[in-house]
C-alpha cells in the first residue's frame, strides 16, 4: 500500500502527457473499421469531434490547410474531412478535391439519398445525427456502405463533415 500511495499521488502531480491532437489523428486513421460499422461510426464521430476542436484551437483557414496534409489527409473514401453550404454548394473535400465548387442539391448516392441534405439534417439535429450512403468503392468498384456525421462551423452557413466506407475487400 505504501507503494501505491506514492505513486497515485505522483499521478495526479505529474499526469502523463496528453496525446497530441495529430497523434490522436494519426491513430484514428492507423486503425481500419473493415466491415464493423459499429467501429466505422465511431471513427468518424471521432474525426469530426477532432476537426471541431482543430477549427476551434487554430482557425478555419489555417484548419482546413492542416486537413489537406498529413495525418488528416486522406485517400479518397478513406476516413475524410468534406463539407457543403446550407445552399448545397460544395466548399471542401479533403477526399474528393474535385467536387469543391460542385452543387451538389440533386446529387444522391446509389439508393436516391441526396446527401447534402442528409449532411444538413445531421448538422441542425433535423435528421440522423450519423447518416448512411451507398457508393461505389473507387478501388473496387463495388457498391460500399458509409457513414458521415456533420456539424455547423460558427458562421451557420457552411457544413464540416467527416465520412468514411466500409473497406471489407
């Protein structure tokens, strides 16, 4: 008992250091969900309350030049940063650079859902705090199964969201 007083006081003197938000990014993506979208739905709810707390800590801007670099970048369909307007406009794709400045309003995935109005709804608290799409896989070509969550950044028009897909190939 005399050993662990000591040490438990020592503990709450000197806390081990906390782990660096690029290292609590870099073990996020490090870990692969595969098929479990129970382990899916928390790596992207887990990517989104880091992207939160980034923006807040730094800034948007300098936030979003962070997010197009290592350990946030990531390869299309892997576990990404993107984001739409409340006027369905894409404004950043950490995953799909492409569709930046793309009105996105008619475009769904492979079920009819139009997912920048699902990204809406999960931002506002309208709809599924955690929605599910369905695309086709870039590196198979299968249909595969995502989830993405989305909150509002403080100027109320402009969506951040984090997804990822099932990688079960």
């Amino acid at each position: 008992m005399r050993v662990l007083i000591p040490s438990l006081v020592a503990l709450m003197l000197y806390p081990p250091p906390a782990q660096s938000l690029d290292a609590k990014v870099t073990s996020l993506h490090a870990r692969a969900a595969g098929s479990d979208l129970e382990a899916l739905q928390r790596d992207v709810t887990g990517l989104a309350a880091l992207a939160r707390r980034h923006v807040r800590a730094v800034g948007l801007e300098a936030a979003l030049a962070d997010f197009g670099t290592a350990p946030w970048k990531r390869k299309a369909n892997g576990l990404h940063l993107w984001g739409v307007t409340t006027d369905g406009l894409s404004w950043f794709d950490a995953g799909h650079p492409d569709m930046v400045g793309t009105n996105v309003n008619n475009i769904t995935d492979i079920e009819g859902r139009f997912w920048a109005a699902l990204a809406k709804q999960s931002a506002d608290g309208t709809g599924e705090t955690v929605f599910s799409l369905l695309f086709l896989h870039p590196e198979t070509g299968r249909s595969a199964r995502g989830l993405h969550t989305c909150f509002f950044l403080d100027d109320g028009k402009r969506i951040l969201c984090a997804g990822a897909f099932q990688d079960d190939y």
